[in-house]
C-alpha cells in the first residue's frame, strides 16, 4: 500500500457506527453506538466471518504491556531454590521498549514431576526462555510458567561462555568444549506454528 | 535553606540586576492601557480573541516513547511521555493504570531564575496538568502501570500551563498511548471588561491584581480551560481572581472557541507525524 | 528479527557490527556525529544556547545576578555551571535530587571551564570587595545520546558567548547600585575549550559514542582542549588504553576542536 491511501486516524476520530457487522478491535472504542480511534495511526479493516473488524495500527512503536496468556521472551537474570526471577523483553515477537520484571517458581517449570524439578538443573543466569504469562495476582511481577513442551530454554552459553545446542529436552551441549549442561529446553516450532501458538 | 550538596552553589544572596533598572514610576492602570488599547487592540496587533501563532513538532527527544515541542511565539515547552512502568510504592493490584505528570520550568525560563527543586506552583499546575490528561487517557489498557509524562517549560511568556497541557495530549498521541479523545487547552486573562485570549507573561502579570477598582468591574484573573475535541467534554477548568457570574459563561464560550482553533493545528501536526512514518516503513 | 537480537544479545549484535568495520549508525569509527548550535532564543536569559551533537540535544541558559564577592577572592565573581539531567531526556532517569552521571558531569564541566581559563573571574567584579556578577549558567539536557560533556562544552561556550550584560554604576559611598539596561557589553572569553569523548569496546576505539555504544563500552575517554593544548583528560577506571591509542585520540580530538570552534563561531556570527 503506497502512502497515498492509507486511511489515517486520530485518537477520538469517530470511524464507522457499530453494529453487528462492524465490531470495534484493536486500538478503537466504542461509545453511544459509534467506533472511535484511540490512537494515531492507520485504520486497517479485517474481514473475519462476515463481520469487519475495526483496527487501528499506530505509525510507531505499540505500547504494549504483557498480560494473563502471552508468550513472552525473558531472560533470567537470578536464580535461587525456589524460583528463578527474570526481565521479560518480548511479547511474541514484538520487543517492549522498557522490560518488565518477571518471575518463575519451581512448580511452573515443567508439567511431570512438578516436586522433583530443581531449578538449577533447569535455568541459569543468561539464558533466554519462551514463557507464559500466568494470571496476574501481584502488583509488581508477572508470574511466568515453562510447562509445555515448547517453552523453555531457546539460547544458553556454557559455563566456558560458549553457545550451546540442544541435544535432548532435557540437556544441552557446549558447542566448543561438549560438555553437557542440564536445562529445561524447549521444542523449538517452525514459525507459522508458533503464531498460531500466539493466537490462542 | 539547607545547602544543595549535589550541585555547585553559588554566593548565599544574589540579586536580580533588573531591580537596578531605573524605576518604573507608572501606575499598574497606565502600564495595562499601555498593553491593550481601548478597542482592544495589543500591543502586539492582536485582537483580544486572536491567539499566538503556534509551532508544533512532534519526535524531538530520540530517547522517549513519544515528545512534542511546542512554541507560542515566546513561550516555548517541550514534553516527553515514556513506555509505561511500575507504579512505585504500590503493593495492591489497579485495574486502572496511572499517570504522573510533571511540570518544571527551567531555571533561566523567567524574569526571577527558578531553583531546581519544583516550588509550589510548579507542584500545583503538574497537578493541574494531571487532572486534565487523565480524562483523555484510556486507562484501563495498561492496568497497575505509570505512564510518565514530563514538560519543562523553557521560556515562559505566558500561558505556559495550556502550552504544556496541550502539547502533553500530542506527545501522549505520538508516544501511541490509547486516548479517548485529543486535548487541548487554552489560557484566558481577565481585567474589567478586557478578556484576554492566550496572554502573554506581561498581560498576565497586570491580570493579577484588580486596576478598575473605582469603575465597580473587580473583574480580573487567569482562567484555564482544557477540551477533549471529538465529544467536546470539559476536561480541566482552573480559574484565579474574581469573575462575576455573568461573565463566566461567555468567558467559557471564548476559551472553547479558541480551543477549537488550535485542534485543527494538532490535528495537522499528527497527521504529518503519521504519514511521515509510513513513508518510513515503505523505504 | 534484529530487533529482538539486539535487545537479547546487545554485546554480540554490536561486536557483529564492529567486525564488518562499521557502527549500528553506519558511522565509521572514527567518524563524528554532526553538530548544529542555535544561539539566544531565550531572551529571558542573559545567554542562551542549544547545541545538538547528534541526537543529544543541552540547552544552556545563563542567568546574570549581582552578588558580593567572596573574602578569599574580593575582587572576582563567580561563574557556577550545573549539569541538569532530568528524567524528561531519558528513561534511565527519575525525579528526584540530581543522580550520580548528573553530578559527575556538572564536576567535569566546572574544572574544564576553570582548566582553560577561557574566562578570567576578576572581570566579573564590579567593585573590589563590594559588588560583583554571579552568572549561573545551568546546563539542561533535552536529550541523551551520549557524549554528553562534549556538547555540554559546545552549549556552554556559546551561551557564554552570547552574554550581553548590563552596564552597572556602582556608588560605594552610599552602596547606590543604578543598571544601565540599555547598555549593555559581551563578556570577554580568551578561548573556546571543547571536549570529545571515545568509547573503547573489544580493542577498538570508536568517537563520539551514542547511548548504547557508552553502554556496551568497557572504557570512556573525554579530551578536553584549548587551542592546542589539552586542558583536560578523563578516563575514570575501565579497560586499560595503550600510548597509541590515546595518542591518536588527542590527535582526532585536536582535529575536531576547531571544527568545533568554526561552528560555534559561525552561529555567533549570523546572530550579530
């Protein structure tokens, strides 16, 4: 689409009446019966099941904050017996502009054998895992959890600092040394699945 | 006052050299028809309704979600708004986020020099300036969050609080934070029978006290209003002085009138900001 | 995709970039940012200036009081700069007394202004002992992409530039104070002192970091010069510099000096 027809639209700027074939969706409101713009940006039209979705994409960055659902990327930065504590810097595949505090406790880290997990055999500091957002409870953090099979541990070094590769969904290799380190690794998925994973 | 051990000090007594100017023996009545003619007319050719001229930009600080600047002929402000945070010292869940507005000038902004800590009136128009903003901001999207917004005011020349309150509604729209509606706002100055759009600082300042005490009109004062466009909602109202009643409506009248002229500058403004990046991204 | 790499693995995105010889900027390294001032576009200042270099933006203002001058010193006045950080210029800032950056910088600001005697004190005194100027000259940064001292340095030396102030007839007889605001005289400044600030990450030296490149670096180097002499050098702690290296940078900084000092008499200029 060249710059020519974009349909641009400012925060309060009514779009269209609502009704049962026009549905008020992202970045729009509804009030008395119309669809109003919250941001500024392009109004983008989804068709789905006969009914059009009204959408408005801002022309910047998304101001986005995770919430109860999301796959997030995070990357551990303190781990302890009970739980390992984490900054959350993606959702999806959207980066947040400031991270977010997240934590993930020993009971989330996997699905079988909830009481046998040990954290340190799981995660270490440095590594980057794919996580879900749990339903939020406390003010300050975002509870995460790594049980399924494809959250987890995406890149880790080595002790040495080297990159490892996965060799199990329980261990990874140093890719210089081969010595292997226990994580809680996860089953990378081609992308087109994983954003159905998103949707969901 | 305690010593600042975190900036360099100067002597402890300084004076303003202008208090050295040889003295200004004019009562406060002659300075204002100075300022403003009989039929209206100021002294810099404005009509009394007549604003500034007004220069928006939007994207001027590279480290902020989203920033505006903007210039009433002198006065000049700049705000910035930042990625939503944490709420400090808050241990209970909100369903609705927060925002924190603050409002500095800038220590060389003002005839007197301005210390850096904020003073009272800075701590009441960031107050001001929160009040206003926090109609237009769909709060609920960012539920337990702060949304930071910042503006320093770098030369005041009147109106600086509506400057910053609607300058703030164009960062908070180039930052891409929901807003119900866009904001703007206007100041207003009121002497006898003389409304004053978008006074400048020496207008104001004659606007303080009453001057036409004799002619039974105690009219004077600042009266600043903020509007949300689309649902013409009054979003903020703050007034000093004496206003008799029957001149509050048609004072009203005025303020939203003028600030419906300037929506369609920040309409402008966005708008350029939006096309603008969409170029961007097609390059 | 790079995105998401830079943010997860800022170290090794920019060491992938170094190693192709050139910065995320497309700058090479040893290239620097352009510089732009504006000068006295406040007018409720004595002084004023904005110096952009890059995308960090310090707008200077220079406010002029009288004051009595100090025992020690009866017959100088006083030139107090302050390096104002507030959290408006970024988001690694928040409200609040002056952070440790801010401080260090108003530090450095200072012993350069006084390294370089750009600036002789005893002609801000009015009368010995009695009456003297106070010329508050605060820094305000309006934007934070790196290199700060030396644009703070630009915006400075401008402003100071610009002062015009008033003549003062001072009656010591009676401590009758008249000011002439009319007339008015510009300050008299020997020389313009700049500074230019490397960043040294792996082996490699780059000029005039941005944000992220002081944030990944390992050690910061500023250089500060007047003329051709170095009024002073900054390296607090970090990784160790090798002779050549900081050789080389004196010698890139020297080169950039008097663009510097081309530029900010240029602005002077078109301001007459």
């Amino acid at each position: 689409m060249s710059s020519e027809d974009l349909l641009v639209c400012l925060p309060g700027q009514r779009l269209c009446l609502s009704d049962h074939t026009h549905v008020s969706g992202q970045g729009t409101y509804e009030r008395q019966g119309y669809i109003y713009s919250t941001l500024a940006g392009t109004v983008d039209i989804v068709d789905k099941d006969n009914v059009k979705i009204i959408e408005v994409h801002t022309s910047g960055k998304q101001t986005l904050v995770p919430s109860q659902g999301d796959i997030v990327t995070a990357q551990i930065h303190t781990i302890t017996q009970q739980f390992c504590k984490c900054h959350i810097k993606c959702i999806g595949d959207k980066v947040l502009g400031r991270h977010y505090r997240g934590i993930l406790r020993r009971e989330d880290v996997r699905v079988t054998e909830k009481d046998r997990v040990e954290i340190y055999k799981s995660f270490r500091p440095g590594d980057v895992i794919l996580a879900r957002v749990l339903p939020i409870t406390e003010a300050h953090t975002y509870q995460l959890s790594t049980a399924e099979n494809e959250l987890g541990v995406v890149t880790a070094h080595s002790e040495h600092g080297h990159l490892m590769v996965p060799i199990s969904w329980t261990e990874m290799q140093c890719s210089k040394t081969f010595v292997k380190e226990a994580r809680k690794v996860a089953k990378v998925v081609p992308e087109s699945v994983q954003q159905g994973l998103n949707e969901n | 006052m305690p010593i600042d051990h975190k900036r360099i000090n100067g002597p402890e007594i300084t004076i303003p050299y202008q208090l050295f100017d040889k003295l200004n023996t004019k009562s406060g009545k002659s300075q204002f028809k100075d300022f403003v003619k009989s039929n209206g007319v100021r002294i810099d050719g404005r009509s009394a309704n007549d604003h500034r001229k007004i220069f928006l930009k939007t994207g001027v600080v590279s480290q902020a979600k989203g920033s505006a600047y903007i210039e009433l002929d002198k006065t000049k402000v700049i705000v910035s708004v930042f990625n939503p945070r944490e709420i400090p010292n808050k241990s209970e869940y909100s369903s609705k986020g927060e925002i924190y507005c603050e409002f500095k000038y800038a220590p060389f902004s003002c005839h007197k020099r301005r210390l850096h800590q904020q003073d009272p009136e800075e701590l009441q128009y960031s107050a001001i300036m929160k009040q206003a903003l926090e109609s237009a901001v769909s709060r609920h999207e960012f539920p337990n969050f702060q949304v930071d917004i910042y503006a320093l005011v770098l030369h005041n020349d009147g109106a600086a609080l509506s400057a910053a309150i609607t300058v703030a509604g164009v960062a908070l729209a180039h930052a891409g934070i929901p807003m119900y509606d866009l904001i703007t706002s206007v100041t207003l100055a009121v002497q006898g029978e003389f409304v004053l759009v978008d006074p400048n600082l020496e207008e104001e300042r004659l606007c303080q006290v009453p001057l036409f005490k004799d002619e039974q009109n105690t009219n004077h004062g600042i009266v600043v209003l903020s509007m949300l466009a689309t649902h013409e909602q009054v979003s903020q109202f703050y007034q000093t002085g004496n206003l008799a009643m029957d001149n509050l409506t048609s004072a009203i009248e005025t303020l939203t009138n003028a600030a419906k002229d300037i929506v369609v500058l920040v309409k402008k403004c966005l708008v350029r900001h939006v096309i603008k990046s969409a170029r961007n991204v097609e390059d | 995709m790079s995105e998401q790499y830079k943010i997860l693995h800022p170290v090794k995105y920019y060491r992938d970039y170094l190693a192709h010889n050139i910065r995320p900027d497309g700058r090479e390294f040893d290239k620097y940012r352009p510089i732009v001032v504006n000068l006295g576009s406040i007018s409720t200042a004595d002084g004023s200036a904005i110096a952009k270099v890059g995308r960090t933006t310090v707008v200077c203002g220079i406010k002029a009081e009288l004051c009595q001058s100090k025992a020690e010193a009866a017959n100088e006045g006083f030139l107090i700069p302050n390096v104002e950080l507030p959290p408006l210029c970024s988001s690694k800032f928040r409200p609040g007394p002056p952070t440790e950056q801010a401080q260090v910088a108003t530090q450095l600001v200072a012993d350069i202004l006084k390294n370089s005697e750009c600036l002789d004190l005893k002609s801000l005194c009015i009368f010995p002992d009695k009456l003297a100027w106070c010329l508050f000259a605060d820094l305000i940064c309006l934007d934070l992409d790196g290199s700060l001292i030396d644009a703070c340095m630009i915006a400075l030396m401008a402003a100071l530039k610009s002062v015009r102030l008033p003549v003062i007839d001072y009656d010591p007889a009676l401590d009758n104070k008249q000011a002439n605001l009319e007339h008015r005289k510009p300050l008299n400044i020997t020389n313009i002192p700049s500074s230019t600030t490397f960043a040294k990450f792996d082996d490699k030296i780059v000029m005039d970091p941005t944000v992220d490149e002081e944030d990944l670096s390992t050690a910061l180097i500023t250089i500060a010069l007047r003329k051709n002499e170095l009024c002073f050098v900054h390296k607090p702690g970090g990784a160790s510099v090798t002779d050549e290296q900081l050789l080389k940078c004196i010698d890139e900084s020297q080169k950039r000096a008097i663009v510097i000092e081309g530029i900010v008499e240029t602005a002077l200029r078109s301001l007459q």
